[in-house]
C-alpha cells in the first residue's frame, strides 16, 4: 500500500498513466491530506487525471460526510 507522501510524488510524475493511478488511490485512502494533492490535480494537462481527481473528491467528500453523521449518531468525536 502506497503512503500519501508516495502519491503525492506520483502526482507529479510525467507519465500521465502514474498520475491517473495516483489519482485513483488518494481517493481510496480515505485520509483529509489526500485532499490537496486531488485539488492540485484538478489541474492537470490529461482530462482523464482531471477527471478522475474529480471522482476521487467526491468519493472522499462522501465518504467524510457519512464518517461525521456516523460520528454524531454514535456520540463519538
């Protein structure tokens, strides 16, 4: 499993096949510091990476929002 630290330099690789997997795996990770590395992505030359920080964006939004009504239901902070 890659650290974000891992993906971020992926995110930055020439190849935009590196990029477009960096992309895929910092929204699997399900981690708040994936999210800055995904915004930057947005910016990318290949619409497919853009696209895919896109997708990656919103299933980590998702995925915190759901964590915090979790979170608030279960009384936990």
């Amino acid at each position: 499993v890659a650290s974000i630290p891992d993906l971020v330099l992926a995110a930055r690789h020439p190849d935009y096949f590196v990029r477009r997997d960096a992309a895929q795996m910092l929204g699997r990770v399900f981690a708040r510091e994936a999210a800055p590395p995904l915004l930057e992505m947005l910016k990318d030359d290949s619409e497919v990476v853009r696209q895919i920080a896109k997708d990656s964006l919103d299933q980590l939004a998702e995925y915190l929002d759901a964590r915090t009504k979790w979170d608030e239901r279960l009384n936990r902070k």
